[in-house]
C-alpha cells in the first residue's frame, strides 16, 4: 500500500514539474515575441509614437490572452469546457462587478469610437487633462488647470475610470479643431481714444500671430470639411463695450491650447509696453481704498 501511494506521489509531483516546465517555456517565448516585435514597430519619426503606442497595447493584449489560454489548458483539466465555465462565472459575478464590466464596456467604446485617443487635450466632468495612458480600466490624464492659471500642467496624473464616458460630458480640444478661441479683458477710461487704443491692439495681436494665419486657415479648411465646423471670422479682433468700469476691450484670438498662456503673456507685455507712451490712451482698474481712524485718548489724572 506505502509503495502504490509513492508510485503515485512521484507521477503527480512529475506531471506538477513538468506543467511548471511547460509554463515557464510558454511565458518566456511570449516574452521573446513580444520584444522582437517591440522592436519590429520601433519608433522612426515623431508622428509614430501614437500609432507604436497602440500596437504596443494590442500586442500586450494578444499575448496576455494566448497566454492565458496555454496556461490554462496545461493547468486546468477538460479545459475544453471553460468557455462554459467562464460564461457562468461572468454571469453569477456580473452584478456584484459591475463597475468593472462598465469600465471594460467603456474602454471597448474608447477605442472603437474613438472620442479621444492618447495625446488629445480634454475635460470629462470635472477632469481635464492630456490624456497619456489608456488602460483596460482607466485611463490616465496629464492634470491642467485646477489652481494653475492658463490651463497649463499641474503635474499631477489622474486616473479616470473608462465607464465616465457614458455618464460625463466630454469636451476634445484636439479633435476636429485644434484650436480655441481665447479672449482678454482691458479697461480703458471714458475720456480714452477707444478707437485708437481698438488699433493699436488689433497690430498688436497681428504682430505676434501673423505667423500662424496660414496654418489655422488650413486646419479650418480641414475641419470644415470632416466636421462642419465653420467660423466667420479668423483673425484677431477687438470688441468694445461700455460698464461701470469704463470702456471694455475684448481681445479675441484663435490660438493653440497648450500655448493660451505663452500669447497671454506676450500680448499683455506688447500692450504695457505700447500704452505706456500713450497720453490719451489710460488703463483703468478698480480701487479699494481704506482709511483707518485712530481714536485719541486722552490722559485723565488719577485722583
């Protein structure tokens, strides 16, 4: 009886060795596959990264289920029947997971539908970022904005679950136009010469983006054509309007998101420079004035 229970003892502990073996060899050819085509797909320009980036992912997927599936069939016995097993399973877990088959559902619809893809500047609910990573979960966003002025990076990442795509709004300044429209306020007094200070603001921004005019005409073209987005309208201009602060001017100009706060910049220096030889032209800007009142006291004897 000892030796028929070490007789089997020694074909389980062989068929346990050799299933190892057999794992081992799987895991490393995958991993060979994978490198060599890592490098197959190597990166030859910039324009490649977004498209490496995405065989890179499909390459992963692909392999992680060839392997699961080889894995399995060398571990699991009547392998045959795990699409069975797999389909109850998912069935009986389907509730108590659902956030998991959302996110899942949600980045099936990521990558079919596309409403952003890895390098794209959006806002999804609260969210908005550059998205860097998209994964089987979530996917992950280059934080801008938040307590940074312009929208530019705060240098956190955060992750957001894929199934927000079917719950939040999504806002892509990347896709269809990679322009914004960015606006700038200035407040000149009532006795200013507004239509002057209206020119001087208009050479200004033609100065600093004249430069760009043929490229946002091309895109415009583009996005005419695959989205029907048309503007009247795509050079800088000024708009006048009177408050009780006095005239306002509004600088209204076609820039890229990334660079809104880089011609903020350059734009507001251009203006403070050129007004500051203006005589008739003068910046108003509310003032807060705050008079203290110390009481006297006066020095009364002690009888």
């Amino acid at each position: 009886m000892e030796n028929w229970i070490d007789y089997l003892n020694d074909i389980v502990e062989y068929e346990v060795r050799w299933n190892i073996y057999k794992t081992v060899i799987i895991l490393l050819v995958l991993w060979l596959i994978k490198k060599g085509t890592y490098k197959l797909i190597g990166i030859r320009t910039a324009d490649d990264m977004k498209r490496v980036y995405h065989w890179r992912k499909t390459i992963q997927y692909t392999l992680a289920i060839v392997g699961l599936l080889l894995i399995g069939n060398i571990w699991i016995s009547n392998f045959q029947s795990i699409t069975t097993f797999l389909g109850l399973l998912s069935a009986g877990i389907a509730i108590a997971l659902k956030d998991i088959f959302v996110n899942i559902a949600g980045w099936i619809f990521i990558y079919w539908r596309k409403p952003f893809d890895v390098g794209d500047r959006i806002q999804i609910g609260e969210f908005k970022g550059d998205v860097v990573d998209l994964r089987l979960f979530q996917f992950s966003l280059l934080e801008v904005g938040n307590w940074v002025d312009a929208e530019q990076s705060t240098g956190r990442i955060v992750h957001v679950p894929n199934g927000k795509v079917f719950s939040d709004p999504q806002a892509n300044y990347s896709q269809g136009f990679e322009y914004i429209w960015n606006e700038q306020q200035l407040y000149i007094s009532l006795d200013s010469d507004h239509k002057k200070a209206q020119q001087i603001l208009k050479d200004i921004m033609y100065e600093l983006m004249q430069d760009g005019f043929k490229t946002i005409e091309r895109a415009m073209m583009k996005a005419h054509k695959e989205h029907f987005i048309h503007f009247g309208q795509y050079t800088p201009t000024v708009y006048t309007k009177i408050n009780e602060r006095g005239i306002q001017l509004s600088l209204r100009y076609l820039c890229h998101p990334r660079k809104r706060r880089v011609f903020e910049h350059q734009v507001t220096e251009a203006i403070l420079e050129r007004f500051r030889t203006e005589t008739d032209i003068r910046i108003v800007y509310p003032i807060t004035s705050v008079y203290m009142q110390k009481e006297s006291m006066t020095n009364q004897p002690i009888g």
